[in-house]
C-alpha cells in the first residue's frame, strides 16, 4: 500500500490502483478552490435541524400566513 495522504486518511478504507484511476478521472478538471467557496456557503447557511416542537411551530406558523 503507498502512503499517500490519501491512504493516512483513510486507512481502512484502503483504494487500489484502478480505484486512484477512477477518481483521478472523475475529478480530473475540478477547481478545489471552487469546492472550498461551495463547502464555505453551505457551512454558512447550513441549519442544523429543528427540534420537534420548533418545527410543529414553523408549520403551523406558515400555513396560517397563506390563510
């Protein structure tokens, strides 16, 4: 096995050579500055889930509002 940071990431996940072909080919020409602005706005607005008695709230809330 190489010791690529790939495989100290993930070591029980261990990829074969057709495996490193494949992804290399499948994010050949992908801009990792652009997946960073991407992973930056979802961190941004991500919300993290209602609790129960919020989210019945929010429903009753918004179905009122198109009365």
């Amino acid at each position: 096995m190489s010791n690529t940071p790939r495989d100290r990431a993930y070591p029980q996940v261990p990829l074969t050579q057709a495996d490193q072909e494949a992804l290399e080919t499948l994010f050949k020409g992908v801009n990792a500055e652009e997946i960073h602005q991407i992973e930056k706005i979802a961190a941004f607005y991500a919300v993290a889930p209602l609790e129960p008695w919020e989210e019945q709230g929010w429903i009753l809330n918004s179905s009122i509002s198109k009365l």
